[in-house]
C-alpha cells in the first residue's frame, strides 16, 4: 500500500497504481481531467498533458520534488508522494496551456459539430481554458473521409490523442488504423480508406473526445440533448450487450456503448448492437442512464420520463435473445 | 597541438580500409579484451575514464552501461546512434565516413562489456553514402575474425548490423530510435520504462552516440586513468566539434576539452577567425538546441574567466548567461547575422520535426513557426515577442521526450539576449533585407 495526499487529501492505495487513478479514487474534486488516457486502453495515455501534476514530495524514501510536471495518467505512486492537482499554480498553468494549444488548430464552430453536448474538449475549455484566443493562423482543415460504411472521419477536428489507434491495434484485429505524417501535419488515417473489417471498429466512435471520429448513422438526426440515454442490454454473441440506448421520442437514434464516470467506455460493444439494432424490441431497457447533473445532456433528462410505448417491462423475451437461443 | 584520440590517424592514407587501420594498432582493444579482460573489468575502466555521452546530454557512460538489467536468459542489445540530425552537427558523419573501423572496433569491445551478442548502428537515411562505407568495414570486420561467432577463439559471438534510417531527426531520440528499428513509427516512447531496462524489443539495451562507442578502444588500450588525464575535470577526454558559420576554416575538430572558446574560435589550428575580418555576434555552441550566446557571454564566464571548451565552463551561469556543449555542433555567426531570421529557420526546422504525439510540441512549434515567419513577412509586433516568450515556456518540461525543450531554448535564449532586436525588427519592416516565402512545395526560397 502507498499513502498519497492529492491536494492535501490523504489516501492509501495499492502500490503500482498511477497518480491519476489514485486521484479518481478520491473523487472528480481532485482528479485531473484526461483527454487521451482511457482505462480500457493499454499504453493509452501520456500525449495530451492535460493531466500534468505537481509531485511536490516524490516519496517518503526520496522527497524531493519532481524537477518537472509529470502526465499523472502516466506516473505510478509512491509511499509518502505528495502531488498537487488544482491546488498547484503551476498545473493551472500548464493546463491553461494545453487547452489553449489543443484549440490552435481546433475549429471553433461547436453549434455545427456533432459531439457538441458529449465532447470533453468543450468541457475541457470551458473548466481550464481562457475565454479568448490569441491567433489568427488559419487552422490546418482536411475533408472528410469515410474509414467504412459507418464511420466518418473529420481530422479537421481530431486532437491526436491516439485512442482510436489503441482500440484498432487492441480490440480490432489486423492494423490497418493508424498515424500518418508528422508533427501538426498528423493524420488519423486508415490505409486508403479501406474499411476497418472488424465487429469491434465502432468502438473508435465512442473512445473518441471529440467529433473526429463519428457514428455516420446518427450524424446530425439529433442535437444530443434533445435525446434520451436509457441502458439496455441483450443477449450478444459477440460482446456483452450492455449499451446505452439514446431516444428521441420513441424512436432509438443511436446505440452506443456505456461510459463511466469518467466518460470512458465500460465495456467494448460489438457493430451488431452498435448499427443492426435498432429497433426498442431489440433490447431489454433498464432504466435511464445515469447522467452527470452538470451535463447539458442533463437539461433533458430528467422530465417525466415515459416508457416506449411498443415495449413493456417483464414482456416476453427479446427477439434477438430467442435467435440467439436456437443457435 | 592538442591530444588526438578519435582522429590521431586521420591523415594516414587508406585509413578508411581494413589493412592500413589494422597497422596503425586497430582492433588491439578487442584483442585486449576478449582474452584478457573480464566484463565488469571493462566496464570499471570506462568509469575511470569519466567519459560522458557524445550525443548531446553527457551523461557518464560507465554510470550507463553499470545500470544496464541483466536478467537471465534474456538478449541485451547495443545500439550505436548515428542518426546525427541536429542542425550545426556533422561529426560522426566525418568520423564514420574517414574512420569506419574505430566504430567497428569500439562497438566489438563494447559489445563484449555488456555482454551483448547482437548490435546495431541506427544511421540516418541520409547519410547513404556512408551506409557503403560502413558496410565495407563490416565486412572486412567479418572477414577477419573480429565479428560473428568465436571471436578469436575465445567463445564470444557477435553479429552487427546496420540499420538505415528514412530521415526523421526525431530518430534520434534514443526511444523513437528502438522504435524506428523495430519496424515501428518512430515515436518516442513515454518513460519509464528506460531501455537499461526495456530498450529494444522490449530486452535491455544500450544507447550510445557514435563518438561515445569510438573512444572505447582507446580506453580500454590505455585503461581509464590515461583517458581521465586528458581534458579537465568532470569532461575528461577529447571532443569532436562540428565548426560552421562565419569562420575561415570551418569544419570537424577534435579538441582536447579545457581550450578556452577564444582559441577556439581565433587559433589557427581552430576555426582560424572570423571570416572577412568581421565582428563575433554570437554563437550556438552545441547544436541547434543549446541556447544561443552573445559574443560576450560565450567568451567569458559570468565571473569574469575566460570561458572554456567544457560541459561544466559552457554551462556556468545556467540558462540566464550560459549555454551548453551539446553535440558540439559549433555554429559561429557574425555581426551581419539576423538573430530573428537565424531562429526562424531553427524553429521552422523543429516544426518540422516534431513527432506530433504530444499537443504542446505538436502545436507549440507549428505556432511559433508561424509567428516568426510573420515577422520575417514583415507583419510582426511587439506583442508577437512576447507571445514567443509565452509559448516556449509553455512548450518546456511539459512534453514526452526533450524535442519539445530542445525547440524551447533557442527561442528563449534568442529573445533573452536580443530582445531589442527583435523590438528593432518589428518596428522596422522596411529594413529586413530578405523577403522570404514558401513556395507551393513548402520549400523556403529566397526571393
Ligand atoms: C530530439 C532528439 C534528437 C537526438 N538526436 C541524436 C542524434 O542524432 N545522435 C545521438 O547520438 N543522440 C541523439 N539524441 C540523444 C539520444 O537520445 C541519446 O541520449 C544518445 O544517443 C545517448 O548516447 P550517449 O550517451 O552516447 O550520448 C537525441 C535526443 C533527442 C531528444
Ligand atoms: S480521431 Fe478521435 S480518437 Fe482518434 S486520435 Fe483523433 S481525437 Fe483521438
Ligand atoms: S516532445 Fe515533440 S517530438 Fe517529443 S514526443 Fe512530444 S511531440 Fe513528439
Ligand atoms: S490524459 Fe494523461 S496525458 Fe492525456
């Protein structure tokens, strides 16, 4: 075990564990935003800088500060480590920074992206950025591709977190997704555009902070916050089948998998649920999904609620469940 | 006459062949080692002997090889980085391509010290004629016994091979490098874990510049005490220096460490002056990303001494009034020098090679490229001045790998020195001689 203090909250976590999960395992007061680490992704982590931290003590065996600030999401703890998150002028600095350079090249133009609602740049701006900019360079723009029938990729709005690499190299089999060119000339790219021919590509739309990567069969129906989140689940094949259901009216728009606290995918969905179900029989629904207050998904969700008409609780089983059944 | 180490037979003809180099004494320290020597002996010697990393950090090479894991039954590796890309800096080049067997020869009795069977030399892609060159000592290397299995009967094998790089300075920074060899995009990669522990294909290995791996033979031939006499201090030894810009006789130098910068700078058997008889402006003394001097400061200490050719005296008075060693990539620059447009083009260069993986360098060189050339377009304002000031603080210590300090420092020491110039020449766009622009390829020219 490590005895950890985080902005002078005291903690005792099991060793080998990095800063920032200790920090999560205190609570979101304490815990440095991430744009690039996500817990379901080995070697994720390390690129954004968001979630630099001052150790002030690096342990009680050697308690000298760090001589610079650390990626917390990258950073193991130590017995006796002292680390300060909001409570270090210089973090707050060195995320002003950050923010200020992921919106160089990021368009301003919200009202016409996709993701705006459910994006963790926008969050991220309006909880550590400054309210104006101080360029007026042309931001670097790209035209839209399609990496397959489903999913559409605007680099144009993409932060290079390499997410979506770790899911096609982790979850996906065969590499075909990947980096291409350097520096800011950095491209999310696939080899030609092929399609990624895997059950588990979708995943990339959901891993995604942005609105670079996005669910072609859901762009633009719904503004988010004009829809509904509500957990489901069916009996998959190939994978859990614990998704969030997102609602407008009676109608299911979009399928996609559930996230934590932290906005972080719980479990990897396969394309089957992601794309092939959408119909309300399809899923056994469990309730409405948890959603932070703060959320501007939030506004919406929580006026009366009222069931799917053509669906009722307790009914027979699924459709999907009995097919799956005989197989 | 300074004491020669690495270049002492340079001017033998046919030196770069097998034969001439075997004459002269080549190859003597792996004689040495291999039948006489033990591993931990070897690597006590290279202690002794203080030398420090060639490739820009110095950091003590008997320290470097001492931590190196050994666990059992698994490959360690050594790796030579000849991927020498930072602007001002070509002596390996000039070593590897007049001298090919001194690597050769200190990569075998490095090699035997580390208890490593396989090795590499990671050479930028372009340096492809030296890649012949390199090839042809292997070789002959091979042919005489000195590589592959049971060397000189003693049971120790080792294979060296010669990797070619595809031109990214990035690749020179030791992870990107394991990474680029293992097939991969040469990213760097995020530490812990170092490669004493987790280098190459995941085994434990061993980094070291092309200048380092050459001053082995010459250690181990004449044990660690007669290399510790040489130099002074902590930066024992001989050092090549890259010597370019406005001086009479530019070129690779190897200077005994402890001359003073002046010698340097005005000797003869040095850079031989400033050409045309001009004024010293400033000089970068240790590649492109050391900070930038005024004439000065590069000569004297801030107490006052006569600054000398050294790790500790050209960094004495820390980034406010000192600089660097670096690479050793010398470039002088005279009175007629831009100090704006000299660090437009460093700049320009570290945007273009950054990696991309981490949003301060990513962004933060591409940002203050863009800047620079505004001035350069004559657009620039004071404000602009202090934006620079504000992004390269912003850009330091807050990334993955040194790339993004490395594009920091230039630009701090540049505005630290000669801020009334660069206040000059945003208020005075009429006076910039040189217009220059992009063409359609992205290419600077000259208008
Ligand atoms: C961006 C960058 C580029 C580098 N390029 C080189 C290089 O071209 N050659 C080199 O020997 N070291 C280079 N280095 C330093 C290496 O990472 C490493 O420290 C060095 O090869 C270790 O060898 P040494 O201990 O013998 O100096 C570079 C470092 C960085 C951060
Ligand atoms: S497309 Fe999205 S997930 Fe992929 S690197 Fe860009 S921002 Fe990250
Ligand atoms: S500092 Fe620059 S070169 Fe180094 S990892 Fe980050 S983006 Fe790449
Ligand atoms: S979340 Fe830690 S660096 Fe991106």
């Amino acid at each position: 075990m490590a005895k950890v203090t985080i902005d002078g909250r005291v903690i005792e976590v099991p060793d080998g564990i990095t800063i920032l999960q200790a920090a999560r395992m205190i609570g979101p007061e304490v815990a440095p935003p991430t744009m690039c680490y996500h817990s379901k992704l080995k070697t994720s982590g390390g690129y954004c800088r968001t979630c630099l931290v001052e150790v002030t003590k690096s342990s009680e065996k050697d308690p000298r500060p760090m001589p610079k600030l650390v990626a917390s999401c990258r950073t193991d703890v130590m017995d006796g480590m002292e680390v300060g998150n909001l409570s270090s002028p210089k973090v707050i600095e060195a995320r002003k920074s950050v923010v200020e350079f992921l919106l160089l090249n990021h368009p301003l133009d919200c009202p016409i992206c996709d993701q705006a609602g459910e994006c963790h740049l926008q969050d991220l701006s309006y909880e550590h950025g400054s309210s104006k900019t101080r360029t007026d360079f042309e931001r670097r723009t790209f035209e839209k591709i399609s990496i397959g029938e489903k999913i559409q990729l605007h680099m144009t709005r993409c932060i290079l977190c390499y997410r979506c690499v770790k899911v096609a190299e982790q979850i996906t089999d065969g590499r075909v997704h990947g980096v291409i060119n350097r520096g800011d000339h950095s491209e999310i790219s696939t080899y030609i555009e092929q399609a990624i021919d895997n059950d588990f590509s979708g995943n990339m739309i959901d891993v995604c902070p942005v609105g670079a990567l996005t669910d072609k069969t859901f762009r633009f129906k719904s503004r988010v916050w004009f829809t509904k989140p509500v957990l489901a689940h069916r009996n998959c094949e190939k994978c859990s089948g614990n998704v969030n259901l997102w609602f407008k009216g009676d109608e299911v728009l979009r399928v996609t998998g559930r996230k934590d606290q932290w906005g972080e995918v719980e479990e990897f969905i396969c394309n089957t649920c992601r794309y092939d179900k959408k119909a309300t029989s399809d899923w056994t629904v469990e309730g409405p999904s948890p959603v932070n207050r703060h959320s501007v998904i939030s506004a919406n969700h929580y006026e009366v609620f009222t069931k799917p008409t053509e669906f009722k609780l307790n009914d027979v089983k699924p459709l999907s469940i009995q097919e799956g059944d005989k197989s | 006459m300074g004491k020669k180490i690495l270049l002492a037979h340079d001017h033998v003809p046919g030196i770069q062949g097998y034969e001439v180099y075997r004459q002269n004494g080549g190859y003597a320290s792996v004689e040495k080692a291999v039948k006489s020597m033990s591993a931990e002996a070897l690597v006590e010697e290279v202690k002794k002997s203080g030398l420090r990393g060639r490739g820009g950090a110095g950091f003590p090479t008997g320290n470097k090889w001492n931590f190196l894991a050994k666990p059992e039954g698994v490959a360690r590796y050594l790796v030579c980085n000849a991927d020498e890309s930072e602007p001002g800096t070509f002596k390996d080049r000039y070593l590897m391509s007049r001298i090919p067997h001194i690597l050769v020869e200190g990569m075998i009795t490095s090699s035997f010290a580390l208890g490593v069977n396989t090795a590499y030399i990671y050479i930028r892609g372009e340096y492809y004629y030296i890649v012949s060159i390199l090839e042809k000592a292997i070789e002959e290397a091979y042919a005489n016994g000195w590589l592959g299995k049971n060397i000189l009967g003693s049971g120790y094998n080792l294979d060296l091979y010669l990797h070619v790089g595809a031109g990214a300075y990035i690749c020179g920074e030791e992870t990107a490098l394991l990474e680029s060899l293992e097939g991969k995009r040469g990213n760097p990669r995020i530490k812990p874990p170092f490669p004493a522990i987790a280098g190459l294909y995941g085994c434990p290995t061993v980094v070291n510049n092309v200048e380092t791996l050459a001053a082995v033979p010459f250690i181990v031939n004449n044990g660690g005490e007669a290399y510790a006499q040489i130099g002074i201090g902590k930066s024992a030894g001989t050092k090549l220096i890259s010597a370019s810009g406005h001086i009479n006789k530019p070129g690779v130098y190897e200077i005994e460490m402890g001359i003073t910068v002046e010698d340097f700078i005005y000797s003869d058997e040095y850079c031989g002056g400033i050409l045309n008889g001009k004024k010293l402006k400033a000089v970068v003394a240790g590649g492109s990303s050391v900070p930038i001097l005024p004439a000065d400061k590069i000569l004297t200490t801030p107490s006052g001494e006569k600054r000398l050719m050294s790790y500790e005296s050209l960094a004495d008075g820390g980034f406010a009034s000192g600089t660097m060693l670096g690479s050793g990539g010398f470039i002088v620059m005279d009175e007629t020098t831009s100090i704006v447009e000299n660090l437009f083009t460093f700049a320009r260069f570290y945007h273009h090679e950054s990696c991309g993986q981490c949003s301060p360098c990513r962004e933060g060189t591409a940002w203050m490229e863009k800047i620079l050339h505004k001035m350069i377009d004559g657009h620039g304002t004071i404000e602009d001045v202090d934006l620079l000031w504000e992004i390269q603080a912003k850009i330091e210590g807050n990334t993955i790998c040194p790339l993004g300090d490395a594009a920091a420092w230039p630009v701090a020491s540049a505005i630290r020195h000669f801020r009334s110039e660069f206040e000059e020449y945003v208020r005075n766009p009429n006076s910039i001689k040189v217009v220059r622009h992009y063409d359609s390829t992205q290419n600077l020219v000259n208008a």
